[in-house]
C-alpha cells in the first residue's frame, strides 16, 4: 500500500493520523502543503476547493480525515 499524507504543521488531526499509521505499522510519504505549493493546490482540488488536512492518498485514493476518525481511517485503509 503507497501512502501519501497532506498535512500543515500546526494541524492536530495531522498529529493523531500519523500517529495512527506509526501504530499500525504503515510506511507513509508526508507532504506538507504550506512547504509545496503544488500538493496545496492538489488537497484544495480534491476536497471541493477546501485546504482540509490531513488529506490521503493511498495507491490513488484520495480522501479527507478532517476531523480525525480513527474508525473512518481504519475503514478507508482497509484495516
């Protein structure tokens, strides 16, 4: 599985998602959005024009956990 998570520095539910992939072991690429423009604008177009993090792409499925879910995460991982 190849995970990529958007994030911002100041974000809490950036923290507890990271966090959560530590604990299940997964290996992910983090990508903060207030350093790249680029995956900036990709978060806003993928979330309808909002900057929600932390915003996932797992082996090309993007989706949101704003606010942080650790079920809806679990769920979305497959795990």
């Amino acid at each position: 599985m190849n995970i990529r998570i958007y994030t911002t520095s100041w974000c809490g539910d950036c923290r507890r998602a990271k966090r959560f992939l530590e604990e299940h072991k997964l290996a992910f690429e983090e990508i903060d959005i207030e350093e790249d423009l680029r995956a900036a604008k990709f978060v806003k177009i993928a979330n309808n024009g909002k900057r929600k993090v932390p915003t996932f792409d797992v082996d090309g499925r993007v989706f949101s956990c704003s606010p942080f879910d650790a079920q809806d995460l679990k769920q979305q991982l497959g795990l």
